[in-house]
C-alpha cells in the first residue's frame, strides 16, 4: 500500500477505490457493499477506514463548501496479546484475552504494533511534541490529517460489565481518557471560490 500526501496535505492510497454517490440511497447501498466485502473476507484482523467526503455548493452565491467524514473501527476486538514481559510492550487497548480461534501469531503482531503506535502518537499529541511517530505505522500515516489541524475526534469506547472483561474495560477506558487530552485545534469550514 502506497501512502501519499497531495499538495493540500490530504492523504493520498494509492490504488484505493473512490465512489462517487449522490443521494442517501447510493450511500447506504455503497456502505453495505463494504461491510459484506470485509465480512467476506475476514477483516477480524485488520482496521477499517471509511472516508466520506461532502461537496456541497449555494446555488445563489455559487460557493462551495467541502468537508470530510473519516469512520475507523480498530481492530483486535477479538484479538489477544501474550502476556507481555519486560522487553515487549503490550497492546494499550487489549490485556489477558483469548485469541480468536483462526488468528494467527503473525496477524495479532501487525493488529498490537500498530494499536502500540497508536498509543505513541496519542502520548506525542497530548504532550505537544514535535516529533509525532505518524510514520511508524500504516494506520497511523492514514489518520495523521485526522489527528491534527482543523479536525474534531469523536473517540467511542466499547467496554463491557461483564467481571470478565475487567481488565480490558480498564485499559480501554485507560486509553479513551488519554485520547481525551488530544488537542486538534479548531475546525474550520473550508470553502471553495467559485470560478
């Protein structure tokens, strides 16, 4: 996968696919086509990015406005890393769970390293430091124009009652609250001179 920025700083896939739609109906009909493509191809182990964006125009002044909506579900929900001893950092979302059965060492490795970034950039942020390692993963170089600028996060944590799941609720929770100390500016609306 080939990462890019264009020159007004938007994140660029290489070889990702971009539907155009026009009304509610051909969202809702796009959207379900994705979810049936990841339930076929057993996305349990991979993180899903949905990005829509809005180009909107005032059909009396002719000035457009253009936004963007980013929709991410991380995975490892069904995920476990081994305990971790004094050389191995541990998942910041995840603790002692049971992998799911079909997981593979290899694919649970990818899904903590890059929760681990996560982790990282989230620290870097809330502390205000230069140095932010966006780069360091392939789900954090896609969020990177997310993370900062003229952006607002809305961060869900999914935890649960149930005693056995204490210890993940705990690190969730954990985490929800330092992504809580993130500050990504002021969003602004961004528009479009008419020609």
């Amino acid at each position: 996968m080939e990462i890019r920025s264009d020159v007004h700083g938007d994140t660029i896939i290489q070889g990702a696919v971009a539907v155009q739609v026009c009304n509610l109906e051909e969202v809702v009909c796009v959207w379900k086509e994705c979810l049936e493509n990841s339930e076929a191809r057993s996305m349990d182990c991979s993180h899903v990015i949905a990005t829509i964006k809005v180009a909107s125009k005032n059909v009396a002044t002719g000035l457009g406005t253009v936004g963007r909506l980013q929709f991410v579900d991380f995975a490892g929900a069904d995920l476990t890393p081994v305990r971790s001893n004094s050389s191995r950092k541990s998942s910041p979302l995840q603790d002692d769970r049971a992998r799911s059965p079909g997981s593979s060492i290899d694919e649970w490795r990818f899904v903590n390293r890059s929760l681990v970034t996560l982790a990282d950039v989230v620290t870097a942020r809330s502390q205000f430091l230069q140095s932010v390692p966006y780069r360091h993963s392939t789900i954090t170089h896609l969020l990177r124009d997310s993370l900062e600028g003229d952006t607002k996060v809305l961060l869900i944590a999914c935890v649960s009652s149930e005693p056995k799941d204490l210890l993940e609720t705990i690190s969730t929770l954990r985490f929800a609250s330092q992504m809580r100390r993130v500050h990504v500016g002021v969003a602004t609306k961004h528009s479009l001179t008419p020609p």
